[in-house]
C-alpha cells in the first residue's frame, strides 16, 4: 500500500511531509536530533502530533487540526509493524510462539499462526529454533527471529529503526541480504545512518535536519551527488559548491576547480570529491586544482586515516601519513586530478 504523511509537532520543531509507493523502501538519514525517531513515532502512532494527515492505501490512520473532525487510529490498528534496534522478543515464549503472536493478534487461531510463523521464519533461515526460548539466541538469531515476527503480521507497512546497529560485524552482511529479500515488494521506511544500508535496501533517501526534509531522491543520485554538507557527510564525500564556469566550479572564496562540467557558466552548482582521490603533498604540485590547507586533525577510518582541515578531508595510508610526518597543524596541499571532479547544478 502507498503511504501519504504531513505532521507537525511544535515541541520538538517538526515539519515533515512525504510519501512513499506501494512496494517501495525509502530510507531516512540525517544527524541524531534531526527527527527521524519521531517521524516513526507518528506513523506507528507512538506518538501524537499537533496536525497532519497520514493515510495508508484507503485507510486513514490520522487527520488531526483545522476545523475537521479528529482521526487517530491507535497502534493495533493501523497495519503497521515497527522493527527497532532490539529485537525486544517476549523472553518468556518460544521462537514460534513469539512470531506467531502478531497473526494471534489479529485474530487467527493458534494452529494457522503457527503456519505463518514457520514459514516466517524459515523464510529467515532459523526455521530449526522455532521450540527454542527466545532467551537461547544469539544476538543475529535473535534479530532474525524480530523480522520475522513483524513480516509474520503481515503489515501494510514495514518500519524499520536503524534493524542492523546493535549486531556484530560479522553478522551484519547476512542480515543485510536477508532484508534486501524480504524487503521487496513491501512498503517500507528505514531509518538508517549507514550509507551501505541505503544503497542496499533503499529505492530512495530523504535526509532530514532539524525536524524538517532537506534532501530527498532516488537512491544513488543522493549519496553520489549530494546538494547539503552534511548529506555529503553521510556520504563520505568532500562537497565543494560555488558557481559554474567554462572549465569547471569556482568557490565563494575564489578558489578555481576545473572539472568536467556541461552546465551553462553562472549557475549554482556543486562538486562531490572523494577523499580518496585527493593527493596530499608537502611541497606544491604544478598543474591545476591545487589547495593550500591546514590539517586541524587525524582520525582513523578502517584501514585508512582521514585528513581533516577547514572544510575538506583526505584519506591515506598510515604508511603516507607517516612519511610526510603529518600532524595537527601542518601546512599541506591538497590536489585533486580534473578526471575526479564532476560538477552539477545545486
């Protein structure tokens, strides 16, 4: 069923409308305080908002404000499952029981529940813990054991609260394939602040801040051609924005970039630069796109560490940080090859 959602909530600064298509996962992204608990709060029917609308298929589940009369479904009522962080499965049921209790819920009799949740579960590949207490699981098993149980009541609508940050490492991909199957066709909206997670599961990204959208569209174009700083934060990208000349982006501080660029010269536009494809030297290179920065700081990233000055950030290898014997404070130059630039309107 496609989903249609406006609220607001003054006490925590929230404006908020968007849509998502039956059969379509969107995935909501943005720093913490940005809103995204609460919009799943809202739609679960957690939590009350001042106004608004929301309807699901045909079903209205709140109109709120105005001189209309007030709709407010309460939660067991609206077709939707929220699937948090935790697993939260009932300590004192077994791993069928558990799945079977949503089906229970909405009226079907013990032995079909318990068909739904065999095959919930099988449909997650922990069919064989399904006479096991739940207390038994190991932290992947029990999340397993979660999706399964809201996918086994069957809801209009999927919420899924950041399903993949309290696993272990190694679990974590297994689960990710799992959703990426189960996901499709369903109607979903995913809170997530791993990019991974949204090229994987997502068809689109709405980035939020401050209670409000400040970004939204098809998956990749978002994460690889970010508009906002801290979307390209999320990214994991340098953005440069300024305005477009004939041979590429010129900054508001002046700085010229030349890269590959079809857009008309004067308009608003940005570049999203990998760190990676940045070159850090000691000593300045001739040739263009070339920085002169201040490292304020280093920090590991995985097997690389970042380079952060003013408003850019490199990746290198320990190896390389160590032969230029960089530190806070050092005087480098950042350059960056033509090829890796790509300009877009803003």
């Amino acid at each position: 069923m496609s989903l249609t959602f406006s609220a607001q909530l003054a006490t925590r600064g929230f404006d908020v409308s968007l849509g998502v298509g039956t059969g379509e996962t969107v995935a909501i992204m943005g720093p913490n305080g940005a809103g995204k608990s609460t919009l799943l709060g809202i739609l679960a029917g957690t939590i009350r908002p001042d106004a608004g609308h929301a309807t699901l298929g045909e079903h209205t589940l709140f109109d709120l404000g105005g001189d209309r009369r007030s709709t407010w479904l309460p939660p067991h009522a609206r077709g939707v499952a929220l699937l948090a962080q935790e697993p939260l499965l009932f300590p004192h049921l077994s791993v069928l029981e558990n799945v079977a209790f949503g089906p229970r819920s909405a009226g079907a009799g013990r032995a079909a529940a318990r068909e739904v949740a065999a095959r919930s579960l099988s449909e997650m590949e922990v069919g064989e813990f399904g006479a096991v207490r739940a207390t038994k699981l190991s932290g992947g098993q029990s999340q397993r054991v979660a999706i399964a149980r809201a996918l086994a009541a069957d809801p209009h609508l999927l919420l899924l609260d950041e399903p993949l940050a309290a696993l272990d490492v190694g679990v974590t991909p297994t689960i990710r394939r799992m959703l990426r199957r189960v996901l499709a066709e369903r109607t979903v909206v995913l809170v997530t602040h791993e990019v991974l997670d949204a090229l994987t599961l997502a068809d689109r990204v709405v980035v939020m801040n401050d209670g409000a959208i400040v970004e939204h569209g098809q998956t990749r174009e978002v994460l690889e051609r970010p508009r906002q700083a801290f979307t390209a934060e999320l990214a994991g990208l340098n953005l440069v924005t300024g305005t477009s000349t004939s041979a590429g982006i010129r900054t508001a501080a002046g700085a010229q970039l030349i890269g590959d660029s079809s857009l008309p010269v004067g308009t608003d536009a940005a570049a999203a630069i990998r760190p990676a494809a940045i070159t850090v030297l000691t000593q300045r290179p001739a040739g263009p796109n070339v920085l002169a920065v201040t490292v304020r700081d280093l920090e590991p990233r995985g097997d690389a560490i970042r380079l952060r000055t003013g408003s850019l950030f490199a990746d290198l290898a320990p190896g390389r940080v160590a032969a230029l014997d960089l530190h806070e404070g050092s005087e480098v130059f950042f350059s960056v090859d033509p090829a890796e630039i790509e300009i877009y309107a803003r």
